[in-house]
C-alpha cells in the first residue's frame, strides 16, 4: 500500500520545527510501524538526506524507549499497544498518517521524534525503590505476601516508563507513571516501611519536573501500552494524603 | 599470553568461600578514593554499578539508550533459575551447577559455574527485598516452574516479563545511588575505546549521542557489561542498538575474546515475515511447558494445522527425545526445527516455521489456566502475526538470541588486561557452548551483585595502581583515533546503506555460521567477509556529520566493528573442529545427527588475541579441567 505520511522535523532543541511530507510506497502490511520508517529512511539516507530520528531498542514494546504520535494520539491507539509493536495492517491504501514526537515541558525535543525523558528517570531517584543495599536480605520467602497484592503489585510494576500517559494528557501529568511506581513498591509489604517517604518524595520531584495536574480525564490510561490502570492514581493520592497527615 | 583463571584451590564446593577469606579488603574508608568505570547499564551493569556505590565506590555508568532502564535485559520474558528446592523436588546447588555444565555441553568453566549456582538463592532473596513481584502461590509463597533443559522445577517468574521486573529493580536500586550522588549517570553515551596506562585499564573514551562530543573519563577500573553480540547476525532478537563495540574495542586493545563461535539460536522465535524484518520477535520457551511442537509427516502437506489428523502428525521432539520432549535443551530443540524444515516439513509461507500448539493444554487445563500462565505472549502473538493462538497452533521458528562466547576472564571475572572486568552475556565464563533457559538473568545478577563487589576491591589493593588522569597522553591517543574513526566514517560518502550491508553480512554468516556450520562454508564466509568490509569503508553511505544526533553515524560505527568480528567468529568456528552446544560442524556428528564433541582435543577454552590490522589473530588455550563433573555424552532420550 502507499501512504503519505507527514513528519515532524526539528533539526535541534531549540530550532523551529515544522511537518514535512514524505510518501511511503510499498508498504507491507506485515511490517511494524517502525520497520515502515526504517524503509522511508533508508530511500532518505539514499537520497543523500538526513534521516528521520526516532527512537526505539527492542522492538518488542517492552523497554519503553519508542514514541511517536500517530494521528494524534500516542503509540497510535491500539490497545495495549506500542508504536513498535503496531503493524501496518491496521492502515489503509492511501492513507495520511501524521507523527509527531511526544509534546510536553519536562520532555524536550532533541531531534525530530526525538525527546528526553531524564525527568522521569529523575522522579525514580527521588524515591521510586526500596531502600536495600545488596546483601543481607532474609530468605525470599521470609515474608508472605498474598497472591492478590502481589497480582496487583505487578499490574502497576509493569509500566515501561515511556511516557505515553504524559503525551496523551492535556496537562501533560505524570501522575499515571508515579502512581504506577508508588503503587507497585506500597502494594508489598517489603516497600511499606517507607512509603510515605516515598510517595512524598516523588509527588515533589514529579512536581519541580513540571509535569502538569490530575483532572482525571482518563486518556493517560486510555494509550497506556501496558494498561495500567487509572485507580492506581487514586491510591496514590490516598498515599499522599496519609503521608501529608503523618507529618512525613 | 597468560590465561590464569586463579581458581582458588580446595573442593569445588569450598572455592568461593575460600576466595572470599584470602582476598584482600579495601577498608570502608579508602572505598570513596577509588574509582570505577562500568559500561553498560542491563542486569549486570546496573547490578554492579549500584552495589559498588553502595559500599562506597565512586561509579560512572555509562548506556547508549536514554535511560538504564531500557537495557535489553528487559526483555527476558521466562524467568530466573535459583538453586531455592522450594518446591521439594530433588534440587540442590549441585543439581543447578551440573545441569549448567552440562547444557553447556561440557565447554564451561567448572569454578565458575559453581559459584554461580551457589549464589543464585542469594539473587533471589535481594530481589525479593528490592520489590520485585515474582508469582506467588495462595499461601502468599513463592511459585516456581519447570523451564527448558531441566528436569525441576527451579525458575522464578513474574508472568511473561521476568526480565524487566529484575531490571527495574536493580534500576532502581541504581536510581538510589544515582540521587544519592554516588553514581554519576551518563545516559544517551558510548563507549568507544578503552583506555590503558601502563598495561592497566584506566578509562574510556565515550561519545556523547546527543552532541556528537567525544570525552575522556578516567578511573581505578572499568567493568564492561554491555552485552552480546547476536546482532552481527543483522536480524536477532536482540535490541535494535546492542552492539559489539564495547567488547572488540577491548580485544583491540589486548583482552582476549573467548569462543566468540558459541551462538544460541533460540528455538521458539515468530518466524520472519519479510526483507523489511528489523528484529526477530522471541516468544519465552515457558511456552513449552505447555506447548507441542510438531509438524506434518509427509512433506509439502499444505492444509491447515486443524485438518490434519492426529495420526499425521510428527511430534518430533517427544518422538526423538522421550525423557525431555518438548523441554529439550534450546540447541537440540533449534536444530531438530532446523532438520524438519530441511526436510521440507515446514510451515507456513517459505516453508522455515513448525507448530507449537497449545490444544491439548487449553483441553486439559481450560483456556483460563493458558491465558493466565501466557495471556501476554499470545497477545503478543496475535500482534505482530495477526492470528489468535488458542485457536490456530503458534508457528515458530529458531533465530539467534545469545552469545555464550565474550571477552575471556578469570575466576575474578577480570580480563586479560588488568583493571578490566567483564560481567554478564559480554564474559564468556558459564554457559559452556549453550546456555539453558532462565540462566542469563542469573548470571547477569550473579556477577553484577555478588562477584565483582568482592573481586574489584582485591584488584585495587593487590595492584596498587596510581591514580590516571585524563590529561595522560593515552586518553589524548585514544580520543584522536575516535575523532579520526569518526570522520573516516562520515567521509565515505558511497552509494550503499549501512543497513543494507548489514544485512547482507548477517544473511551470509546466518548460512555459513548458524545452525549448521562446515568447513567448505566457513572457508567461503571468511573469503567474503573481507570483501564486504572493504565495500562498505568504500561504499556505505553515512549522512549528516559528528556533532549532532546523527542515528545512523551510531549505526555505522557498530557495523564496522561487526565487519571485523565477524571474521572472528568464523575463524573460531572454523578452528573447533567438532561439535559442541550451539556449534554444530556438520561433519561431527553421530549416527542419529547428534553433536559429536571432541574431548580429546578440544575440552579448552579458544582465546583470541588481537595481533593487529594485518595479521590473524593468536590462539590460545584454556585448558578446562573438571575436578569434580566426568564428561558424558548429552544425552536427552
């Protein structure tokens, strides 16, 4: 099939960025989203052009480092999908698809398609672990834990960290990736010790990050490629207002 | 060149203990003066950059994504091994070891794995404590499963992502260290040479991905753990960016690289779909705890899985080995795909894909049971193939997925230049010539949190090294020779894309240096290796220039070094004239086309050493004596 696609193209942090049409001929349906801008690319590095910069690593939507919005909407709207596992099936002959990078102030534009995530990574050292040392740990199976929080736990544990939530949101928030953290380490009974700690320290982090506010609007859950589920938002902010009475 | 491994003497089961009370200690108060460099930020890097700066080293670490947390350990699906016996049937550290060693077909080396086995149940316990969300039973105890290659159930989980729950927690064990200033973290950056003073490894020079700037950092050591180099086959299941470059960089520089031939091919991958193909998808071969696989008796039957009957069908891997069936070890699995397709039995378009089919297990157990134990590989399944594998049996098919071979080191996991440690899939110490399935997490752990931190301090007092700076004259060599590199690189200015002689590069050394390997084919790879790598100095064509986020300058610079290596691997290849693990030389091989090892003479460890541009490299040999395990033939009937 052929589509015309309509690229944002930023040569730098702080140039001016613009769409540039491109048009992709041949595309298989087979082909993964990223595969189909490989081959884009390759006809530009042909050509003698720059190529389009995006990111992605494993190509197996689990390290979190592609991006993109599609047609306005992160990783392209397919449940539980992210753009690297998104096929060409899902596109028509002749279709127009606008990418763009993911839009927000904590996630600035490097290249292109390109942005830095670092804010997130900052928020995870403010306090998104549990503070054991190597060694020394008593036996795994020490503590019990019951199998529902644990299933619990890993539905928060499994975000990847690629920041859709924030590029889908009006305000851009970061709620959704927070909570996802606070509720994965609170949720066992290893990560309660210092829980209001934790959930303090990175609301305040997420906050000088310049991650917008929470209205709620669900679209953070809506493109999650992991599902993570919004009511995870709402313990986290349980969390938050224990932690604020206990003084902590 | 001197391949000491400094295995401590006494009984196998005693070594590491012993090691651990002769060795040397830097007192907590001198930690802080020392400098360590690690390189790569996956399993073990993460691992040992966070528990060297918890005990009071000053650590940089370096990675070439945007974070830690991407490092492609995080795709490991199945899970981690652990010597626990949780579930009460028959495992021990012993039992780990020899199956290790016995998967790895007997290549590996004995102290090592060992010791390996011994502090996998302490991996456990610190990933349990870290957060970690393993599976559970109702009574809130951990679950285990039984994983390819062994006959306990030993491997620790957490649904399909076990690889990302142990990376996010020693990511975040690194993130700690990083707020808390004693890591300083250097993401979007590669390394692109070691830098030695005085024969000892004082540093790196690293590009910075984003500006394009080439800096030198100094330090008392420098720990590699920048992963394996399945990518020089071009398609793999690796990530997009893992590379070579760290690890031949160091050979370059005099590490000697260690049976770099040893390949895994995986058995249970989703099938190629096109020249378009970047990556090949891994489904976890947990799925085979439940799965068949099979493929019809009579070549060229078309019909669709369904309507063939029973009675057409061949289940070859439980006809051909009983005992294990379906859990066979990943080489004997990947070839016995590999013979059927030969055959012409193979399915799907081109014929190269068998079935692995989860009919009996959705009647057996209900299709809750499967969707629970598997739900996000079949989903993951039915998005990339568009088909919905509780109805239609998965095609799958074997793709490269590992390298056992890496840069040799000793029991202290160092290399052959001092100060230079190697950690995790870029070593080569424990995986013989095949690793078994949920072992890589463990070693990658094992190394990272409880071998180096012992090992690197005995380093640092028993060498007495003076502090490097940058301002010697070796980091000024080296980042000359990358800035010199760098041009050369974007000068080309030819006709061809990097991709497109990459490709071309991993399609020939997947035919004459995969599944099946012989001498007529490795003779002719190492003929035209050479051809290509002087096409693509002449003819690829690199755009945009060094001082930008220039992707494809990245690219190009990993697949010149593959251009190199490759040759490498065909020669190791070429040299081991038997069949062992994943080195399959169709010329030794039983009756039944089983691997036919040569333990008269090839039980060492093949050791490169860089002799330079012109000139092969050197041989030499580890011989690999077993005090404690006899030599058998692999047997899995």
């Amino acid at each position: 099939m052929n589509l015309t696609l309509k690229v944002w193209r930023q040569k730098s942090p702080n140039a001016p960025g613009r769409f540039i049409t491109f048009q992709a001929d041949g595309v298989i349906p087979d082909m993964s989203f990223l595969e189909m801008l490989d081959v884009v690319n390759e006809g530009l590095i042909e050509k003698g052009e720059d190529p389009i910069a995006f990111d992605s690593d494993c190509r197996e939507g689990i390290c979190g480092m592609c991006s993109l919005v599609i047609n306005g909407v992160p990783h392209g709207g397919h449940k539980g999908t992210a753009t690297c596992q998104l096929h060409m099936r899902h596109f028509k002959d002749g279709d127009t698809i606008t990418i763009e990078p993911w839009r927000a102030r904590a996630f600035p534009i490097i290249k292109d398609l390109v942005v830095n995530r670092w804010a997130f990574d900052r928020i995870i050292q403010a306090g998104g672990f549990i503070s054991v040392s190597t060694g020394g740990a008593p036996d795994a199976n020490a503590i019990p834990i019951p199998k529902a929080d644990q299933d619990q736990s890993m539905d928060a544990a499994a975000c990847i960290g690629c920041g859709a939530c924030v590029a889908a949101c009006k305000n851009a928030s970061a709620m959704l990736f927070v909570a996802a953290k606070v509720s994965h380490l609170s949720l066992l009974p290893q990560g309660k010790v210092e829980r209001h700690r934790r959930v303090t320290n990175m609301v305040k982090a997420m906050d000088a990050e310049g991650f917008g506010a929470c209205t709620v609007t669900g679209s953070c859950e809506a493109v999650c490629p992991k599902e993570i589920n919004l009511t995870f938002i709402a313990r986290m902010n349980r969390e938050y207002l224990a932690a604020w009475f206990k003084g902590k | 060149m001197n391949l000491d491994a400094k295995i401590p003497s006494g009984p196998l089961e005693k070594k590491w203990d012993r090691y651990r009370l002769e060795m040397k200690l830097v007192n907590p108060a001198n930690k802080r003066k020392f400098d360590v460099i690690v390189v790569g930020s996956g399993l073990a890097g993460a691992s040992a950059a966070a528990s060297l700066a918890e005990l009071g080293y000053n650590v940089q670490c370096f990675c070439f994504q945007d974070s830690p947390r991407r490092a492609h350990s995080i795709a490991a699906q199945g899970g981690i091994n652990a010597a626990k016996n949780y579930t009460n049937d028959g495992d021990s550290i012993f039992r780990l070891f020899y199956d290790t060693i016995k998967g790895g077909d007997f290549r590996a080396r004995e102290a090592n794995v060992y010791r390996l086995a011994q502090v996998s149940v302490n991996i456990i316990d610190q990933c349990v404590a870290q957060g970690v969300p393993f599976a559970r039973e109702y009574g809130g105890l951990l679950a285990n499963r039984s994983f390819g290659g062994a006959q306990v159930s030993r491997t620790f989980y957490a649904r399909g992502q076990t690889g990302q729950q142990l990376l996010l927690g020693a990511y975040q064990a690194l993130s700690r260290q990083i707020g808390l200033g004693a890591v300083k973290m250097y993401p979007r950056t590669e390394m692109l040479d070691v830098v030695l003073i005085d024969g000892h490894a004082k540093g790196v020079v690293a590009r910075n991905l984003v500006t394009g700037e080439i800096s030198s950092h100094a330090a008392d050591a420098v720990v590699l753990a920048t992963g394996g180099y399945g990518n020089v086959f071009y398609l793999s299941t690796n990530a997009r960016g893992c590379n070579v470059t760290a690890i031949y960089r160091a050979f370059k520089k005099g590490a000697a690289f260690a049976n770099p031939c040893y390949t895994q091919i995986h058995p249970t991958c989703i099938p190629v779909s096109g020249d378009h193909q970047s990556k090949l998808t891994l489904m976890s071969e947990s799925l085979r705890n439940d799965g068949r696989v099979w493929v019809p008796k009579s070549t060229g039957d078309k019909r669709p899985p369904r309507q063939i009957p029973e009675s057409e069908r061949d289940y070859y891997l439980e006809r051909k080995y009983p005992s294990y069936g379906n859990l066979a070890p990943r080489d004997i699995s990947s070839r016995a795909a590999k013979e059927v397709c030969d055959e012409g039995r193979g399915v799907g378009s081109g014929g190269l894909g068998v079935y692995l089919d989860f009919a009996d297990a959705i009647n057996r157990l209900g299709q809750r049971t499967i969707a629970e134990r598997y739900g996000n590989l079949f989903s993951m399944y039915e998005t990339i193939t568009g088909e919905n594998a509780y109805e239609v049996p998965m095609r799958i098919f074997p793709a490269v997925h590992y390298t056992m071979g890496g840069l040799w080191v000793d029991y202290h996991l160092m290399s052959t230049i001092p100060g230079l440690f190697v950690l995790g899939e870029a070593n080569f110490s424990d995986h013989g010539a095949n690793r078994l399935g949920a072992s890589a997490l463990m070693q990658g752990l094992a190394d990272g949190y409880f071998v180096i931190p012992y090992t690197i301090g005995h380093y640092f007092v028993s060498a007495k090294q003076a502090k490097a700076s940058t301002s010697h004259p070796e980091f000024k060599k080296a980042e000359e020779e990358v800035k010199v590199r760098t041009e050369k690189l974007l000068s080309i200015r030819g006709r061809r894309t990097v991709t497109s002689l990459h490709r071309e590069l991993g399609k020939l050394l997947w035919d004459k240096c995969g599944m099946a390997r012989h001498e007529a084919g490795l003779k002719e790879a190492l003929r035209k290796i050479p051809e290509l790598r002087e096409e693509f100095w002449r003819n690829a064509n690199v755009p945009g220039e060094n001082q930008d986020f220039n992707q494809a300058l990245e690219q190009a610079g990993r697949v010149a070094d593959y251009m190199e290596f490759a040759e490498l691997l065909c020669l190791d290849a070429l040299n081991r004239r038997e069949s062992c693990g994943g080195h399959f030389r169709t010329e030794f091989q039983t009756e039944d086309g089983e691997a036919l090892r040569d333990d008269q003479n090839f039980a060492f460890v093949s050791a490169w050493e860089y002799q330079g541009p012109a000139k092969p490299p050197a041989l030499h040999k580890e011989p690999l004596v077993y005090e404690e395990v006899k030599m058998t033939q692999r047997s899995y009937k």
